[in-house]
C-alpha cells in the first residue's frame, strides 16, 4: 500500500464510522482528533514521495481520448475522468486546493513552441478522491476568471480560502480549427436564494488542508521533470521523459490556441 491508498483508507474510515451531518458538533471533534493523530504519526510520510505518474488526475474526455472505464467502457465526450477510480462525471463539486506556478510544457507536435501551462489540484467532496488537471491554452481563460471573483473574498477581512468554496465542475464546449474541444468551467456553488455556499464542516476542511500540502509538493517535482525553457524547449533539469510530457500534455489539450501568458492581470 503506498502513501495516497493510506490517506485515502483514513479518509474512507472517518467517513464510515462517523455521521458527519447528523451529529455535526461530535464529529468535528473526534475527525479533529483521528486527522491530527494521523497526519502526526505520519509526519514523514506523504504524497510528496508518490512519483509524478501516481497523482490521480481529472481529464476531459475528447473525440481523440483514449480512456477506459473501470467496467471497459468508453467515458462519455465532454465528461471529466478520474485516471484512478476509472469512474466518469458530468459535472462535480469539488473544493480547490491549489493552483500551481506556470511553467512550459513540450508539446508533442513536432515544431510547436512549448505551452504554458498550470496544474489545478482539489478533491472530489462527494467521495474526497484527490486529482490534479493541467491546465494549458483556452482552458486557463476560465481558470483566471475564477480567480478573479473569488479574490475580493481571500483578501477581506475575515477572508475565505480558496478551499473553502464549493465549486462545480462542468465543461462547454468550443469549436477550432480542429474540430472541437471542451472548456472547463468553475462556477461557485450557491443556494436557492443566492447565497453563496462554503465548507463549514472542519473536520473536512482540516482533511483537505492536509492533502493541499502534501499534493503542493508532488505538483512541484512533477513540474520540475516536465518543465522546459519557453524558447529553445530544453528541459530546465534533466529527466524530462516522453512518458511525462505525454501524460502531462496528451493529445486531448494539443489543439488548444496559445493565450496571452505575460498580460498584467494574469492572476497566479
């Protein structure tokens, strides 16, 4: 079993053996508890020693997608799929934990310039699975927009983290000169009246601010073997391999049209 099948199995146990909803003072305390006697027993360990290839990720499925579902089916086009559980989503709410310094990415088109890129981490809060996406091209677009509205919140006086907001996932898609792609989408959860809706439970949120400083790690040694200079498209330290670039910048983002990455209001 390596560190992440450990975290998870932590997590899965809280989850089973506790009502989170129903008995929400109780569990805080005892999750508090169970969380702090884990991660301090298990100080040492983390996510930041799994290899680049092991961080779950969340991709969209394209027409030219070779992805596989759990049960051997083909995931849906437009849908998001977990490269660990198998499993295929229309939409999801999920807290985002990070966004990641830019970088250059090689592409794998022969004589394409490298792409900038980012990689958002977060996790699923309906089944608190882990995932990263890297982001490159159009998709960044929505990404900084999303930075943009919840910025006046992280910089208040009594100020909500990122985290902290329930967003959903969705994707929309955009035609090229291609064929057709999909954006990804990142909306702020709100009630019936508006309101918006954030993570109130701590036991949960101590959960996922653990993983944001274990995962914070692995995204930073994965971009260190995958990163290359913007203008000659050498790899900035040796190890730079295909299998990397290839899961780092596969087939379904290859189509994207470059955005601007050096403008002044870029937000990360």
């Amino acid at each position: 079993m390596n560190n992440f099948d450990l975290l998870k199995e932590t997590v899965e146990k809280i989850k089973k053996g506790k009502n989170m909803k129903q008995e929400k003072k109780i569990v805080n305390q005892e999750i508090n508890k169970e969380i702090a006697d884990f991660f301090k027993k298990n100080a040492k360990v983390g996510m930041e020693n799994l290899a680049g290839e092991s961080l779950p990720a969340l991709k969209v499925v394209e027409a030219n997608s070779k992805m596989e579902l759990a049960n051997g089916n083909r995931p849906s086009i437009g849908y998001f799929f977990h490269t660990k559980n198998k499993q295929e989503y229309e939409n999801l709410e999920v807290s985002i934990m990070s966004v990641s310094r830019g970088y250059y990415a090689k592409s794998l088109n022969k004589g394409d310039k490298p792409k900038f890129q980012q990689i958002v981490s977060g996790i699923i809060l309906d089944n608190m699975e882990p995932f990263i996406i890297y982001m490159g091209g159009k998709r960044l677009s929505p990404l900084w927009e999303f930075a943009k509205i919840i910025a006046p919140y992280t910089h208040r006086e009594n100020p909500i983290p990122m985290m902290g907001f329930k967003i959903k996932l969705t994707t929309t898609k955009y035609k090229h000169d291609y064929g057709e792609s999909h954006y990804i989408n990142f909306d702020i959860v709100k009630d019936e009246n508006h309101n918006i809706k954030i993570i109130t439970d701590i036991g949960m949120l101590e959960i996922i601010e653990h993983g944001n400083e274990t995962m914070r790690i692995s995204i930073e040694n994965l971009i260190e073997k995958i990163e290359v200079d913007k203008d000659t498209g050498m790899p900035i330290k040796v190890g730079l391999n295909d299998k990397d670039v290839d899961e780092a910048f596969g087939p379904d983002e290859r189509s994207f049209e470059p955005i601007n990455t050096e403008a002044d209001d870029v937000p990360f």
